[in-house]
C-alpha cells in the first residue's frame, strides 16, 4: 500500500511541471509555469502585459471601476500567482467588457498588471 502511494506521488510530482507547462502555454503564452504570463484570457478576451504598477486595490478600483463593479479574487495561474480585477456586475450590457485591467500580485504593494487587448 505504501509502495503504491509513493508511486502515484512520484508520477504526479513529474507529470504536474510537464501538465502545468503545457497548459500555462496554453493559456497564459508560456511554458515557464513559474514566472508571470506573458498574457491572460480572461471573460472571452486577451489581456497583454502593461509592466508593473504600485499600489493597492482600492486606488486601482477609483481608476477602473464602472457603476456597480467590485473588486474580485478571478483565479489562479499554474506556478499559483493570485489574478484581480474590478470586475462588471453579473449581468453587463452587451457590449461591455468584464474588466479593464486585470492585476498579479508581487508583493509589497507591487501588481503586474495585463491591460485589455483591443479596446472595449
């Protein structure tokens, strides 16, 4: 039974860095798991890197927020970096966009930040 169970930890301990690679390539446009995407989809659209920006949430939600937005924990990348937005209300008007920007922490009030691809 122990002998088992280090084997399917073995595995998996391999097979996540090869998964984890391919799907950060996937959806974030690179291999390297572990560092920030290179871009996010995020709501049906492409959010490219806008470099670095300092501050806190709530100076980022008195420059984003549109009526009725709030800020929003969205999900997780592969290497396990957290993603933010000020994200739309559950129901935006059809041609509205979810959010803006989207922001990755780096600690000590450092964000890097991915700016919608294309406009609204």
């Amino acid at each position: 039974m122990v002998v088992i169970a280090l084997v399917v930890l073995i595995s998996l301990g391999v097979a996540y860095p090869v998964i984890a690679a391919g799907l950060s390539r996937r959806d974030y446009g690179t291999f390297a798991f572990w560092k920030l995407p290179n871009r996010i989809d995020y709501c049906g659209r492409r959010y490219d890197d806008g470099g670095p920006q300092r501050g806190s949430p709530a100076l980022f939600e008195s420059h984003d927020t549109a009526r009725g937005a709030h800020w929003s924990f969205l999900s997780w990348t592969f290497g396990g970096r957290s993603i933010y937005a000020d994200v739309a209300p559950l129901s935006p008007p059809r041609n509205a966009v979810c959010t803006m920007v989207l922001y990755v922490p780096l600690g000590g009030g450092d964000w890097e930040t991915y700016v919608l691809s294309g406009g609204p």
